[in-house]
RNA sequence: GCGUCGGUGGUAGAGUGGUCAAUUACAACAGACUGUAAAUCUGUCGCCUCCGGGCUACGAAGGUUCAAAUCCUUCCCGACGCACCA
C-alpha cells in the first residue's frame, strides 16, 4: 500500500490553485492532514467524443491528490449522460442513446491518460455509473428522491429562469443532480471534484453522503476557463481545444484566446509555479509562453518548440506552414467543386462569397484567386482566411 | 379535460394575406487594422445559378385564395389558469 502524503505546504497548494469554493475548507484539510486514504472522483459526461480544455482543468486537480497518494477515480457518466445534465441549459439537452454514449468515451481513457496513471502503484480507476444506476428499482428511486423537496429544486438558478420565460421543466431533469449526487454514495466518496457549474450536482452529492452514509463529503469547485465575455471554454460554445488537436493546431488555438485569458490559462491549464508566470507586459509573449507550456503538457517540449516555431513563421513572418491538408484532384477540375466535394467548404455559394471577399489566396504566385470557375491545372497551395491552408495537388 | 396564449433561420426575437429567403441583435465567416489577439470599421451570412432567376423553408398534415410564415380545419408540442377549500 502506498503511503499518504500529508505536506502541509503542497495540500494548501493543492486546495488554491485554481480551485474556486471548497465545502468545507477546514475539514477537508483535516481529512487530508490526517494520513487516511481518501476517495476523490471527478464524473464527465460523454457527451462528445473528446475530452477538452474544461475536462483538463479537474482532470489535473485530480491528478495532484494522486501524486499525494490517494485513491482517484474518474467516473463516466454513461447512464446520467442519457438523462442531459440541465446545467446552464436553457433549453433541455438533447437525450443520447446509450450506443452514442459509449462510443463517445470510447477513448476517454487513453485521453485521460496525459495526466491520470492508471497502472502501477496506486493506479486510478475508470468506472461507469450505469453500473449501479441502470440497476436502480423504482422503488430505490423513490427513496432517493425522499430526501429533497420539490421546492429546493426549484430554487436552484436554472430553473427559476427557466420557469421565469415559460420554458418548460420535465420531471426527468430533476433526477440528474440526483442520480450524480447518488454516485457519491455508491462509490462511497469522501471528495468530489468538479468545475463550479456542476456546485448544484455536487452539493446534492454531499446531502445524500451526508443522509445516507452519515458522512461529510467534501467538494471542490473549480475555476472555469470563460473569455472576458464570460463564455466558457467548453464544447458547447465551440471554442474548445480538444486533446486530438495536433500540436499546430492546439498552439494556433491558444494564441487566438483573448488576452483576458492568459493568466487564467496558466493558472488552470498548466502545473506552472506562480512566481514562474510570466509578466504581462508583452502579452504576445506571454501567450506564447502559454501556448507552448500547454502544448507541451500534450505532446511533449519538442512538438511544442516546433509549433511554436511553425506558428512564428507562419503569422508572424507570414510564411507557409509546414504541414497542412492535402488534396488530390484530377487536372482540369474545378477549385469550387473540389472544394465542395472535400467538405473543406460547405456549399459553392460559400466559395463564390469566399472569392468575392479576397479571401482565397494562391501562396505561390502570391494572388488572390478571382475567378470563381477557377480550374485546377497545376498544383497549388492556397490559404482560405487567415487560418486554413490547403495543398492542392494534380494527379 | 376545459380555457387563454404560444411554436419562425445557429440562438434570442420581429413579422399576422402579396413589397418575405423573412426587420433586428448576438454568434459565425471574410476584408482592413493588428500581436493569427481583443476592441473598432466594412462586407457576407438557406441551397443552386449561364447573376435574369430557379428551388426549398416559418411545429406536422390538409384546405381556402390568383397569392399564405400570415386565414380555416385536424393533429403534435409547450407555458399559464381552472379542475379542492377562497
């Protein structure tokens, strides 16, 4: 059995860092402190296929408490993700199949991997909620929904709103925090991690420990990654950086954050000490410090350098990049078709506003492209805005 | 079940017989400016087009009309009220 780690300097590292509320503070440093092994867990949704930025910032809180020794879980929602969590949704969240379900976190576990050890000594475990939840009676449900009134749901944020623009509330969305409160009890958890949108869900966790198994459960809520207008990173909105990202990519994305970001990307998104954050002066810099510190979590320093460099070239000298997309056309064929075809854009009316905009640029005779039946008659290198580059080559 | 109101493009939300592919805002995309930032300004923002126009769309299906997102009928869905004392 591998031993706890109860320096006292590391946990109050680990209980600020980008940690936004704890329930409740003192005790949970005391449980911490006091050498017992403790079970601490994070759940995600399988709602995509990816996990991303916001999964990250729990994901590395988690990974500290395993270096101190204790026993992590990371736990797949794959049953309460057929429900849809009702957090910050306004509209009900789409239902999934249990099919979807499971193929989305096909690779969470690889994914997750970056960060988490899931073998050797004190490995962490990956666990399924359907496991007990699929097997509930009616009548566990019952009992389970004993222990809160209808008017404490109703007071949660999300619902008043909703019931404030007439949009409806169904009866199944109020056993979410249920049911994510209920795995706390039956994976018998003593700390639940989680960003501070899932404080809700969570606290309904530490209720039930609290009824059922007599228990204090603790939680930490941890800070989001939002821009200045506070929208979050995440998934949902689209602004994600996914763990498939190639390092190009990943580095590309993060220096397209706001400058608002930055400090909080290293707060949350990098083990960075405080004193070695950079000074905001040149904020470019510091983005790109950013960028690369984080890509190097990904994909190690030598990826990291070379899309730094990429990057550099690319925008800064405005040079072209060394590696992008590759199509293959026959000669002859028409640019707007091929287009098209590859899915590189969505419709041909796309491609004539694309055109009209002096927006599709030839990299090597270094013009822009004019004419919308533009034909394909020798190979190309074409930059679409300013982000997507493209290499076109003739069979 | 009864009654009232409502269901419009990625979102919010106008429009209530022709001038509606549908005002506006946000998001998105592109151009200028830059640090591939942000902010700002400009343009685009259903699909196809020989740029004349054609096609498909305002919960669903029918109908009225020369003409329907708009009127009528039926159905589906939601909010609210009533269905107990008041």
């Amino acid at each position: 059995m591998s031993k706890v780690i109860t320096d006292e300097k590391r946990i109050d590292f680990i209980l600020n860092r980008g940690v936004e509320n704890i329930f409740v503070k003192e005790s949970l440093k005391n449980k911490l402190l006091s050498g017992k092994k403790l079970k601490i867990y994070l759940g995600i949704d399988p709602t995509g296929p990816t996990l991303h930025m916001g999964h990250v910032i729990p994901i590395m809180k988690l990974k500290q408490f395993q270096e101190l020794g204790h026993e992590v879980i990371l736990l797949i929602g794959d049953f309460t993700a057929m429900i849809g969590d009702p957090t910050d949704k306004m509209a009900t969240r789409i239902q999934l199949t249990h099919k979807e379900v499971l193929n989305n976190c096909k690779n969470y576990k690889k994914q997750a991997s970056k960060f988490l050890k899931f073998n050797g000594n004190n490995p962490a475990k990956f666990k399924f909620n359907s496991k007990w939840l699929a097997k509930m009676k009616f009548e566990d449900v019952l009992n389970l929904a004993s222990k809160i009134t209808v008017d404490q749901m109703l007071k949660r944020d999300m619902f008043v709103r909703r019931q404030e623009e007439n949009k409806p509330i169904f009866g199944h969305e109020f056993f979410y925090p249920l049911m994510q409160g209920y795995d706390s009890v039956a994976m018998d958890i003593d700390i639940e991690i989680g960003g501070n949108d899932q404080t809700f869900n969570m606290l309904m966790g530490r209720n039930l420990v609290s009824e059922i198994l007599k228990k204090d459960k603790s939680v930490i809520t941890m800070k989001l990654l939002e821009d200045n207008t506070g929208k979050k990173m995440g998934k949902t909105e689209g602004n994600m950086i996914s763990f498939l990202d190639n390092a190009n990519e990943m580095f590309g994305k993060i220096m397209s954050w706001n400058d608002g970001l930055i400090l909080k990307g290293f707060e949350l998104c990098t083990d960075l000490e405080e004193k070695y954050f950079p000074n905001m002066q040149n904020p470019r810099d510091a983005k790109l410090k950013l960028a690369f510190e984080i890509v190097k979590i990904y994909h190690g320093e030598k990826k990291a350098q070379e899309a730094q460099i990429n990057w550099e070239n690319t925008f800064s000298k405005k040079e072209i990049p060394d590696e992008m997309e590759e199509i293959k056309v026959n000669a002859g064929e028409i640019l707007m078709e091929v287009l098209v075809d590859k899915k590189v854009l969505s419709s041909k009316g796309e491609y004539r506003r694309l055109v009209e905009g002096n927006a599709v640029h030839d990299l090597e005779k270094n013009e822009n492209i004019k004419d919308v039946n533009f034909k394909v008659l020798e190979n190309l290198t074409l930059k679409i805005g300013k982000k997507r580059f493209l290499k076109i080559n003739v069979n």
